[in-house]
C-alpha cells in the first residue's frame, strides 16, 4: 500500500512508508513487536472535552465516518464485517490520495466536522495542539495492556512531544515489516537462492544481475519510496537505538552519525553503479511496484502490505519476500516496521464507538483474518490470541515469518519518513533526489537531513 508523497508548503505531513513473516504462528505472534520502549498510558487521562468515556457500542443508529487514503481498501473490507456484526453502525469512508491526506490532516482534525477516525501516519504537532483523542482510558479499558508494549510506542507521545512515551493517541490497522521482493525466475536464471546473508553478498547479487543486463533494483524516488532502500543500509551500520532515539525526538539525538553517513554513501554507490531505473527520479510508488509486478527487475524494497496483490500480479511462486541483509554474516536483522496508524480526532462525534471499532480489530476473529488477507500485515493485539490462517508458501506467509525473525532479533524499527511532520517531503523526498543524480555528496545529505529536522522541532 505505502507512501506517497506530500507536496512542500505549509502543514505538510510526512508520508509514512507504510503506515512486514518459519512457523507462521510464531510469525504473527511476534509481529509488530519491540519498537522502542514506553511508558504506560497514565489511566486518568481525559479522551474527551467531558472526560467520560464507554466501553459500549451505541445501541441507536450512527454512521462513523473514516477519512482514510486511496488505495488502502482494508477499511471498507473491516466496516462491511462490522456492519453485518452490529446493523445499527453504518460507515461513511472518505479518501484522498496520500499527499492531500497528510498536507490536510490539521484542518480535517479541526474542523467542526471532523471524522471519527482519520489516517494519521506522523503526530507532529497535533498532539501538543490538543488535537487528538487522549486513548489511555480505552487503553486501560479494553486491556489493550495486553498487547506487545512496542507494537503501540511510536503511538505514543509525551506532553514534551517525544514519541516512544506518555499516552496513548493512535492504533494500527495492521502492523507492518519491510524486505526485499525477489524475481524468482531471474533469480534462478542468476543462480542466486534463499536470502543474502550480508550487505556485500547483496551487491553482488546486484552486479551480477547486471552482467546479465537485468535491473538490479526497481526503484522509484518522485515520491521518495526509494527510502525504503535507504533506511534498510542505515539500520544496518550502526546501534538501531541511536536511529530509534532520533526519529522520537529524544534530546540531543542526531541523524548526523557514521551510520548514515555509510548508509548514504552505499546508496549512492548503488546508483552511480547502474543498479536503479536511469530515470529513477520519474518513478513514483505505484509505477515501482507495477514495474516489478511486471518482471521489471530483480529486486525491490518494500513492504509485507504489497505481498497478497504481488502474489495475485505475478502468480504464487513467482516472487519470494526476504529481509534486507545485515552488515556482517550473523548479524541481528533490523528492519522497519510500524502500525498503519489511525487517530480518533478529539471533535470526533462517535470517539466510543471508533475505539470500540479499534478494539473489534484487533480482537474479533472475522477482523483479524481481513488484517491479513487484505493487507499481508499482522494484525497486532494479544500474542495470545488465536491467530488468522494464511496459505503455506504465499508471500504473506514468507512475510509473516520474516516478521517473526525481526521480531525475535528486537529488531523493529519506525520509518525515518515519521520523524518530523515534514521531513519526509521537505527533506528524505528532494535531497536523496539529488543524492541519486550526483549533485549532493552523502555528507551534505546527511548534514542537511540533519539541519531540516533541527529547524522543524525549533517550530
């Protein structure tokens, strides 16, 4: 499904490139887990201009309304269910592409009409102005303490604006992982089996797909997807917590590290070899994965939300979904992995049954079986719970494992993209732009990511 951008201006809001799977039980299991530590939702909080709150749905008729994104059709799929479960709750879903969604978030969230529910990959400053529904009374609740404590951080925001901590204000529908598609029939033409156990094995993968004159690596940066490619390398080279601490706003945490600075050269290197489209800069999302359904290259980042529509593109069998590799033979896998996050705005008129709605999710079986067929994502909840079936050897399966593997390495980590507000359109978007096209160095990229974050926590 992921991330498109948001045009450069006033508001924007940075794209959430989405907002990843060997026994598949264990896979969803484990899915979605440690993120960054957190501290507990603090129970007294007020959800609510009156405070109050119910763990009931309305008996009466009401019509939630959903502002959610295009081409993320799961929410359809979980309001029909709903709807045939509790007939008196009706949905109104409203989209808009990605880029608007984002830019428009603030004015949606607060206007005298805004939705129940809304797609909101970044906080940013909605937090601080009161914006949001405060979710720890609903947390406390509905025993969403159950749940994987990591899989709901980065939902998190403390009254000083750092995520990781403080209460709760979104859930996810669905909990993502990141790797790389593999083109089988290339791959088998190529002699190249199973997953590449380092960074240096996967760039000769790379070189000898193009002896071979196949494309490496299809890749798109119109809309900065290519960040995918990118943050795979930085999560490589150094302490995930250092990257983890940055992109919650802790204090004092910088993206100016030797971590990114070999992640940006490698990148680069990549590009200047010929491994990316020569028009890298002219493809979007939606063309990358369209090309790679395709069989326009051996290798693509991206997420477990492409896997289920992969599979039905190429036909089962002709991709297999692997993580990107580690630095060092042996190494702990790290790769990003966040909820497709919804908030409930804090002038939502059905704020209960939204977070009854939420709850349903991740509870009701029927729901949970819709998380993954949809969307190849985990659908979070209780490790407890009875977990959804999925087809052995589809990619859904291969991503759910890759999952559990990320997850038993603690190896989860949020997208660089949800740092700030903007930086994925004002900052990530533009310079790997140039960065790919050898008009900026990788120092210069990664001061200037660097400097962009800076100025937007300064306000």
């Amino acid at each position: 499904m992921a991330h498109k951008s948001n045009r450069p201006g006033e508001g924007r809001r940075a794209a959430s490139l989405r907002s990843w799977r060997p026994a598949v039980t264990a896979a969803i299991a484990v899915s979605g887990l440690v993120l960054a530590g957190c501290a507990p939702g603090s129970p007294e909080a007020s959800p609510t201009a009156s405070g109050k709150v119910s763990l009931k749905l309305p008996s009466d008729k009401i019509t939630i309304k959903i502002q959610d994104e295009a081409g993320f059709p799961v929410t359809d799929n979980l309001a029909d269910e709903f709807t045939k479960q509790h007939p008196n709750v009706t949905f109104k879903v409203v989209r808009d592409s990605f880029a608007n969604l984002t830019a428009n978030a603030p004015r949606l969230l607060a206007s005298a009409d805004a939705p129940d529910l809304i797609r909101l990959p970044t906080m940013g400053d909605t937090v601080k102005d009161g914006l949001l529904t405060n979710l720890d009374p609903y947390f406390k609740g509905y025993g969403w303490d159950k749940f994987s404590a990591g899989q709901l951080a980065a939902s998190r925001m403390s009254a000083e604006g750092v995520r990781g901590e403080g209460s709760l204000y979104q859930m996810g529908l669905g909990y993502s992982v990141t790797g790389i598609y593999v083109n089988q029939k290339y791959a088998k033409r190529l002699g190249l089996s199973g997953a590449p156990s380092t960074i240096a094995e996967l760039e000769r993968w790379m070189a000898k797909a193009k002896a071979a004159k196949i494309l490496p690596v299809q890749i798109g940066m119109q809309d900065g997807v290519g960040t995918f490619a990118l943050q795979s390398l930085i999560n490589q080279y150094g302490d995930k917590t250092d990257l983890v601490n940055w992109m919650f706003n802790k204090p004092d945490a910088t993206f100016d590290t030797e971590a990114s600075l070999k992640g940006a050269t490698t990148f680069k290197k990549w590009a200047d070899a010929g491994y990316f489209p020569s028009d890298v800069n002219a493809i979007n999302y939606t063309t990358m994965v369209s090309n790679f359904q395709a069989g326009k290259g051996l290798l693509m980042f991206d997420g477990n939300w492409d896997a289920a529509k992969t599979d039905k593109a190429m036909g089962e069998g002709a991709a297999r979904f692997v993580l990107a590799p580690p630095a060092t033979a042996g190494g702990a896998h790290v790769a990003m992995g966040a909820a497709n996050s919804f908030a409930i705005p804090a002038k939502a008129k059905h704020a209960d049954a939204a977070a009854f709605f939420l709850d349903w999710i991740h509870t009701d079986p029927k729901a949970r079986q819709i998380v993954v067929d949809v969307t190849g994502a985990s659908p979070g909840g209780d490790p407890s719970q009875k977990l959804p079936k999925v087809k052995d050897g589809s990619l859904i399966a291969q991503a759910l494992a890759a999952s559990a593997k990320v997850g038993s390495d603690d190896g989860f980590v949020d997208f660089m993209a949800n740092s700030t507000a903007g930086i994925y359109a004002g900052a990530f978007q533009p310079y790997e732009q140039k960065l790919l096209t050898r008009r900026m160095e990788p120092k210069a990229f990664v001061a200037a990511i660097q400097e962009y974050y800076a100025k937007e926590l300064a306000g």
